[in-house]
C-alpha cells in the first residue's frame, strides 16, 4: 500500500470516530452522573432521652463520626450497602434485598430483616420473629407506639411514650423512625436510618 493511500485511510479512520463522538450530545449524563449523588449535611444524632450520641459529618463516600464513644468510625454509603466501621472493624451493615433489606452486626451475622410494606417497613428478627411495622409517622414495634415529634430543627423518636433516639431533620422521617427499633444497638440503628435515607426510594 502507497504512502499516499496510507494517510488518507488514517485520515477517513479519524474522520468516523470525531463523527461518533459529536454524535452523542454534550452534556448527556454517563451511567455513573445519570442518579444525582445525595446532598448531605452533618446532623446530630441523641440516643435515649435525647443525649448526645455523635455527629454524622459528611465525608468522601458517606459519613465520619464525630463524638461520643465511636469518634471517628466511618459510615461508608455503597451502591446496595451501608457499613459503620471502626479500626477493628465492621460494628454495622445494612444491604439492599429483593424484599427490602437486611442489618447485620457485622460483615455476616444477621440481626434484622426488614420488607417493604407499602410506603413502610415490616420488621422481624433474623428467625422470622415479628417485631412490628414501622410508617413515616411511626408506628408499633413490639406492642409499644412509635411517633416522631419534630421541632427546632430535631426530630424526636419515641416508643411507648419515652424518648428513644432524636435527629436533625435534615434526615427524613421515613428513616428517622430506625432509631426506634431498640432490638438492635445504636450503631445498628444508625446504619438503617443512613441507609433508609440514601438508599430507599
């Protein structure tokens, strides 16, 4: 093959892949940009009566804890997972299912398993035990009511009456009502309320 008809090959070759690339719009989002990634902001989070638990500070992929007796443990957001983990480990896991999803008390052993119902959540333990039903209201977990008071900026989450978890509002009330369930730890409840906020539609 000429020289001559080398250059113009490499030239018609060149020509077709600048068409193909100005035949995709800019601007159209990629896979990755089409779901817009969630705005967050730091919120605080309160255990029972409403005392300090520790912050959730916006950081990289999620959350960094800071305060309280887990300063410094990351809540890390996947795309079907949340974990809560420390130095030695993973304390909290929340992965998506078919049904709706389940929360781990570390990378394996189940502690609950939740379903979609409707616009709420059925809850029960990891042997099928029924724990109760949980809406964007509240609820009842275990023959107690759930209901979420909100003023000042904080939700208040309380079951049977008392003071069991508060947060900033910033966190919807759909998945502020997690930090009602005191069949699991804080850390647990954390994990699902991060996890009902980011990864629930």
């Amino acid at each position: 093959m000429s020289p001559v008809r080398i250059v113009l090959l490499a030239l018609a070759v060149a020509a077709g892949c600048s068409e193909s690339e100005e035949s995709v719009p800019a601007g159209t989002p990629t896979p990755s940009a089409s779901t817009p990634a969630p705005t967050r902001s730091a919120v605080a989070v309160g255990s029972d009566h409403g005392q300090a638990w520790s912050t959730l500070a916006p950081k990289d992929d999620g959350y960094r804890l800071q305060g309280g007796s887990l300063d410094g443990a990351k809540v890390s957001v996947g795309d079907d997972r949340v974990k809560l983990k420390t130095d030695a480990g993973t304390l909290a896991k929340v992965k998506l299912k078919d049904y709706g999803f389940k929360v781990y008390r570390d990378d394996e052993h189940e502690s609950a398993k939740v379903k979609r119902k409707g616009a709420g959540f059925q809850l029960s333990s990891p042997e099928g035990a029924r724990w109760g039903e949980l809406t964007t209201s509240g609820g009842t977990l275990s023959g107690e009511a759930v209901t979420i008071e909100t003023g000042a900026g904080t939700h208040s989450i309380k079951r049977g009456g008392t003071v069991v978890g508060t947060v900033q509002t910033a966190i919807e009330p759909r998945a502020a009502v997690f930090l009602a369930v005191t069949e699991l730890p804080m850390e647990q409840r954390v994990a699902a309320m991060v996890f009902v906020q980011e990864k629930v539609r």
